[in-house]
C-alpha cells in the first residue's frame, strides 16, 4: 500500500491542473462526502482512513490512503464538503493530488482541502482536526470503493 501511495503522490503532483474556488464557481455539487483520516507527519507524511460519498440519494463508502511532503506532528481528520464534476460514479475513485492549509492544537483547528482526480472530479472539503499538527504543502490521496 506504501508503494501504490507514493506512485499516486508522483502521479497526483505531476498534473498541472490548479484546484480552488474558481474551479467551481457557479457550479452545483454533485454531491457530498464525509472523511475520517488519521496523519502522522514528520517532514513527510501519512494517512489512512475511510468515508462516505453522498451521491443521487445513495451512500457509498470508501477507503483512503495517502502520502505527502511537510508537516510534523499527528492528528485526526474530520472532514465533510462538496463534490464537483462527477457525472457518473465510477469516475470517484482514483488518485487524487491535494492542496491543503491547516493546523490542529487540542480542539482547535482549522483547514481548507481541496482535491481533483485524474477524471476531473473535485472535491472541497472543510476540516476538523484533533492532535497536535502543522501542516503545509501538497498530498496526493488514492480513494478507493468498497
């Protein structure tokens, strides 16, 4: 699983396309999704965790796993938004390159995700952190169906 997550990181990050509200502006969500992501950073760093995609009144869950540069300390991920894009569902899955800002210190927190796949799927994500971590710097994330 290391070795798929760091083929997506190389992937993810090699792709031009730039992820943020202009990318969306005047568009309708397709749907919504609901993420738990457990990080451990130190210069590099590492998740795994699971969610769910809200999507045309079904549920579908799924597992991530990813890899990234910058940050040092651990936390959870709570994390719920948008989904753009996604005409049908099997273009969901997939490698996803992530911009991200946050920080978590206790309870506090604070974060701004934003990710697109290979399919032009884009997904906007408010997060909620708990641990201590700062963070900085693009991931790539691989989502897959369950």
């Amino acid at each position: 699983m290391l070795a798929m997550g760091a083929l997506a990181l190389g992937t993810a990050c090699s792709s031009s396309a730039k992820v943020g509200p202009e990318s969306v502006a005047g568009l309708t969500p397709d749907g919504t999704v609901d993420m738990n992501e457990v990080q451990v950073a130190y210069i590099g760093n590492a998740g795994g965790g699971s969610g769910t995609l809200y999507y045309h009144g079904q549920s579908y869950p799924f597992r991530i796993a990813g890899l990234g540069v910058g940050g040092i300390g651990a936390s959870t991920v709570d994390a719920e938004g948008e989904v753009y894009k996604l005409p049908n569902l099997s273009q969901f899955a997939g490698s996803y390159a992530q911009a991200s800002y946050g920080f978590a210190f206790g309870t506090a927190s604070g974060g701004d995700l934003w990710m697109q796949n290979q399919s032009g799927v884009i997904l906007h994500l408010k997060a909620k952190r708990t641990g201590l971590m700062l963070s900085l710097g693009g991931d790539a994330v691989v989502i897959n169906m369950q």
